[in-house]
C-alpha cells in the first residue's frame, strides 16, 4: 500500500524533538511601506492523497480550527493581518499524469468554510507522489503577495522520497525562497530516514522547518466546562446571518453544514470552529449582508429587492439601515460572550496540559508548527498577542 501524507494532520501532532530549525531568511524593509490593514497571512496546504491517509486526514480535521485560530492571533502593530489559505492535493491516480498528478482544491481564499469543505471532502487513492511538481504549481498557480511584509508559507507533509518526479525539487523550494515564501516540510517517519528522504533538504532550501511526525499518534482533545456555552452562543450567532444574491442562499446553507459537520467529528472541533467565528479572521463579505456593509462591499440601499433577504424585503432605506444595524450590534454581543469563553477555556486547557505533561500524555501541537509560524512571523514584525479579536 501505498504510504501516505497530511498537511493539516501534521500540523497537529509534532514533537519538540522533531522541529528542525533553519537559518533565518534576512528580508530587506519594503522601500515602500505597506498599510498595516492590508497585511496578508497566506498559507498554502498540499496533502498527499495517494493511499489510505485516513488516519493523517482525521489529524487534519481535528486540527483545523485549532490551527486558524493560531493564525489569527498574530498582530502587526495592533491590527489583525488577513489570513487566506490554500489546498491541494497530490499522489491519485485519479488526476491526469499530464498535471504531475497534482490539483488544486482551492486557491488562496478568505473563504474559511470552503476549506474545511474541502478538508472533509478529500477521498484517497493509490498514485506517484511528486513533491517537486505540487510546490511547483502551489508557486506559478496561487495568487502570492508579493509584498516582503506580508508572511507566506508553504506546507507539505508525506512519508515517500521527496525527489520523485521530472520537476527538481531543489529548484522550485529555491523559486520559492526567492519570493520569500518559505516551504516548509513535514514527514511523516523517523526524523532521520527524512533527512535520507531529501525532506530536510527542501526545507532547508526553501528557508522553512523541517519536522517529522508519527502520523499514528492519537490526537488529544480536552473537553471544558465553557464547550457547550460556546456552541450555544454558535447557535445565536449564525442568526445574525443573512445571505444576499444568487450566492446568499447556498453559501448560508453551506455554513451551517460545516457546523454540523464538525460538531459529528467532534464536540472540540466545533468549539474551536466558534471560537474561529467570533474573530475577524472569519468573514464572509461576498455574501452576507452584515459583512458585505462592514467590508464596503455592498450597500445596503444599493442593492435590488430580489437579491436581498425576506426580513429587508418591502423597507425604505432607513428602515434596512436600522434593521442591519441591529443586526450588527447584536452579532458584537455575541463574538464577544464567544471571545471571553475562550478565554478561560484556554486557560483550563492549559492547565490540563500541565497537569498531563508530567505523565508524557501530551499533544505537543503549538510547538514545533507554532515556533516555525511565530519565528517567521517575527522577521516581519508580526507578534502574536493574547487578544480576542
């Protein structure tokens, strides 16, 4: 059987001993300075999905939220930089040769139930696994920033030779540091038949951390006495969303799948995933009404009765100004109840884990991945910060 890999799983269950530090990449100061609210997080995945990886995928899932949230606790000067991820997956058959066997699933997006759609929706088959060609087209396809304060990593995980394929490795994690987007490498396997792999060596070329992973490990996830409260002020808070346009509708209907969805995989992640919903990392301005104002994407006068949602059909526009202002207000209140749940469950779950460490029983997730996103981070000034939003 074929072996396997994960992105999302792998950030999850790193070990200390497997984190890998590289030599910091010096970035020169922008000549000209950036504003402090356009600055971007961008972070593309690539699964290996070449043979049955359901155990690395369920890593994954459980991870994902978890993961954002990290990433949404970076600040720049006090503001909140915007976080756009990216999927792919690599190794199955079922893609065309003539593409390396790679595809995109989705391209950088702020679209954070579109991720975890996708995340859910990955299926595994048997097929050639070439990490070249994925770090290749995850480059030339995505829409990069190219601005040297903005951060951009790479991810890919797998347990198969890193040098497979016509695509050289070597040159492609080099493209990548030359833009300043650091590829960061993660087997699956003893730390050092990684190293014999060649996943070390495309860290080290790309300016990323190599890490390895036993992608057996069980993930750990520690219930609190705040899990239910929060999914309760989840339930209040999707409330507070109305869809406009031809994609309102669906995109509504999309969310709360992805609730449920990840309230079946487990009571943790559905937490995690409302913690995510109370922050302004989670937005959704191309359909929602609330969102859409915020951002200056629509207004609310401006758009056509049939494109807008039961509750505002048949008002003046003072009275639809009234009512999305109501609406605003309320979902505040909500985000914030959300944000100071969070709070103290965190510092429950950081008690656990003390408690636990003293038996070996811990999930080291926030260490190796944390320290490789936090030091790269810090090169351009982003810190993270305990803050609710």
């Amino acid at each position: 059987m074929k072996k396997i890999i994960i992105l999302f799983g792998l950030i999850t269950l790193n070990s200390a001993n497997s984190f890998t530090q590289q030599e910091p990449l010096t970035i020169n100061p922008p000549s000209r300075i950036q504003p402090v609210s356009s600055r971007k997080i961008q972070m593309a995945i690539l699964f290996d999905a070449s043979g049955s990886m359901d155990g690395l995928l369920s890593q994954a899932k459980s991870k994902i939220w978890t993961i954002v949230n990290e990433l949404s606790s970076l600040r720049f000067q006090g503001q909140t930089p915007t976080i756009e991820l990216a999927i792919y997956e690599y190794g199955k058959d079922e893609i065309s040769s003539s593409e390396n066997y790679v595809r995109q699933l989705t391209p950088l997006t702020k679209d954070l139930d579109l991720i975890s759609t996708k995340l859910f929706g990955i299926t595994t088959n048997g097929g050639s696994e070439f990490c070249g060609a994925v770090i290749g087209k995850s480059i030339s396809e995505l829409s990069w920033s190219t601005s040297p304060t903005d951060l951009r990593m790479i991810y890919i995980a797998g347990n198969e030779i890193f040098n497979q394929g016509s695509i050289d490795y070597r040159e492609v994690c080099k493209t990548a540091a030359d833009r300043q987007i650091y590829v960061n490498t993660i087997y699956c396997g003893p730390h050092d038949q990684g190293i014999r792999e060649f996943w070390f060596d495309g860290a080290q070329i790309g300016h990323g951390d190599y890490f390895n992973i036993d992608a057996n490990k069980q993930v750990i996830q520690i219930d609190t006495p705040f899990d239910d409260r929060i999914n309760t002020f989840n339930n209040a808070l999707n409330k507070t969303y109305y869809g406009y346009g031809s994609a309102g509708r669906e995109n509504k209907m999309m969310q709360g799948s992805v609730d449920s969805q990840n309230l079946s995989f487990s009571k943790t992640n559905a937490v995690e995933r409302s913690i995510v919903k109370s922050k302004s990392a989670y937005t959704n301005a191309s359909w929602d009404l609330i969102d859409g104002d915020k951002d200056g994407k629509i207004k609310i006068g401006e758009l056509k009765e049939e494109d807008l949602p039961e509750e505002f059909k048949g008002k003046t526009v003072e009275e639809k100004t009234e009512l999305l202002d109501s609406i605003k207000i309320e979902r505040d209140s909500i985000q914030l109840e959300i944000g100071k749940l969070a709070i103290e469950r965190q510092a429950y779950i950081d008690a656990e884990i003390k408690k636990r460490a003293t038996t070996g029983d811990v999930d080291d997730f926030g260490t190796s991945i944390s320290q490789s996103i936090f030091k790269k981070a810090e090169l351009i000034g982003m810190k993270k910060e305990e803050v609710i939003k």
